[in-house]
C-alpha cells in the first residue's frame, strides 16, 4: 500500500509537465497502463470477469483517472488529489442515497469535518479563478468512491474494472493525442512514466495491498498521497498552496483519518467484546 501510495503521488507533477491537452493525457497514460495490467493479469493467470458490476467498476476507474487529469490542468496539484481524497464521504452518502443507509456520529462528524476543509478551498477559488477544477476534482472523489464500494459487492473484481476502465479511457480519449504538436523526450518520458508507474504499477501494488491490509490501514495508509503529491509539484514544479487551500487540506486530511480512526476503535471494541 505504501509503493502504490508513492506510484500515485507523482501523478501532479508529471501531469503539470506535460503540455498536452488533459483527455490526451489521460488517454495515452491509461493505454499504457493497460497493457501494464494486461501484462500482470497474464503473467499471474488471473480470470478477467465481465459483467454489470465490472462494468460500472470500469466506467467509475475511468471516471476518477479523466477528472483527476482535468483538474489537475484547471486547479493546483493539491487541490486536486485532496478533494479527490474525499472519497470516503462520498461513500457515506452514497449509502444514505442508495441503500437507505443512516450515518452514525462518528460519520456525520467526518462529513462536516471535510465539508469544512471544502469550503475553505472554494473561498480560495474565488479569488483565484479554480473553482471550475475543484468541482471537477471533487467529482473525481465521487468515482473514486464507487470503486471502492465495488469491492463489496460478491461479482466485482477490482482488476478486470481497472483493465477495462483503463482500456476504455485508451480507446476513446488517446486519438485526442494527433491534435498534440510538442513531443519532446521529456514529454515522452513523462507520459510513459505516467503510464507504466503512476497508474499501471501504482494499481497493481494496490490490488495486492488490499489482499493483507484491513481497509482502515490501507485508508490510513493512503493518507501518504494527498501529502507527498503537493510537495514533489511544490519542489520540482514550484507551484504553491494557497493559505486557506493549506489550511482545507489539513482539514479535510484530519476528516478522513478521524474515521478511519474512529472506525478501527469501534472495531477492535466489538472485537474485544465478542
């Protein structure tokens, strides 16, 4: 979980480097990606599954990796990844929506934590004209949930959505690469790391991370990306936070650990007490 959570992180800045159009991007990234996974899925035997549940799985992978790319064009790089790492309050309302699902205390506390860390970076988006990414990263967030919930349903499986997400992003968004004109070694380069490590590798790890790690150590775990993303963009890129954007991502940050947290003590109780 760690390797996958260091893969994702410099998705930032190797997008701030290369400047294409976003779906271009995430077209070119994506095919790659899925002949990485391809491979992996072939080297490992692993039975590819196709049906309704992996499909919404596919169309939810494709959605976090084409609006992640798109925000991270239109808002800062920490922007970005941290309200796509709102994701686990997504789920929590999606489970209200959807399955009737009422929110306990510990989970009406997170939602208003990271409401409050949202609103403190759409108040820096009004001075600094980012609101239409931060809408769009957010939106990220709420397809980052639904692959997450796709792991509790018994036909779901995570590689054959990510292969199929991945191969759908290829197919119709990579021809939006023969209206590029710049095609430098760097830009390559940073493309084809983009590919093969930040998504292709960094899935990979995730999927074997989830096998031996409880959700709550992986989430906590994963806690790693919204932090070391922003520094790399900062250090090599040289694009800064703003002081109410660094003070929402603290606050959405603290949201999410604090039910993770919260979550992991209710368990070991029930545990101890059963």
């Amino acid at each position: 979980m760690l390797g996958a959570s260091v893969c994702f992180s410099t998705g930032g800045l190797l997008i701030k480097l290369i400047p294409w159009n976003p779906l271009a991007i995430n077209g070119v990234r994506n095919l790659i990606a899925c002949g990485v996974i391809g491979a992996y899925i072939r080297i490992t035997h692993h039975q590819i599954k196709w049906n309704a549940t992996v499909l919404i799985g596919a169309v939810s992978m494709a959605g976090v990796t084409t609006f992640y790319t798109i925000a991270n064009k239109l808002t800062s790089a920490g922007n970005a990844i941290v309200l796509q790492y709102t994701a686990p309050v997504w789920i929590i309302l999606l489970m209200i929506l959807l399955f009737g699902k009422k929110p306990d205390r510990t989970e009406i506390t997170a939602i208003l934590i990271v409401l409050a860390g949202i609103v403190c970076f759409f108040f820096e988006g009004m001075t600094t004209g980012n609101i239409p990414g931060d809408v769009i990263a957010l939106l990220s967030g709420l397809f980052y949930a639904g692959v997450f919930m796709l792991n509790q349903f018994e036909k779901g499986d995570a590689l054959s959505s990510m292969f199929f997400g991945q191969m759908m992003c290829g197919v119709f968004l990579s021809p939006f690469v023969l209206k590029e004109t710049q095609f430098t070694p760097m830009i390559l380069t940073a493309v084809f790391v983009l590919g093969t490590i930040q998504v292709g590798l960094a899935y990979i790890l995730f999927s074997i991370g989830t096998r031996y790690t409880d959700p709550v150590t992986a989430s906590i775990i994963n806690a790693i990306e919204p932090i070391l993303n922003p520094i790399l963009v900062a250090v090599f890129y040289g694009e800064r936070l703003g002081r109410l954007s660094l003070l929402g991502a603290a606050i959405v940050i603290s949201g999410v650990l604090f039910y993770n947290l919260a979550g992991a003590v209710s368990r070991g109780r029930g545990l101890s007490q059963s």
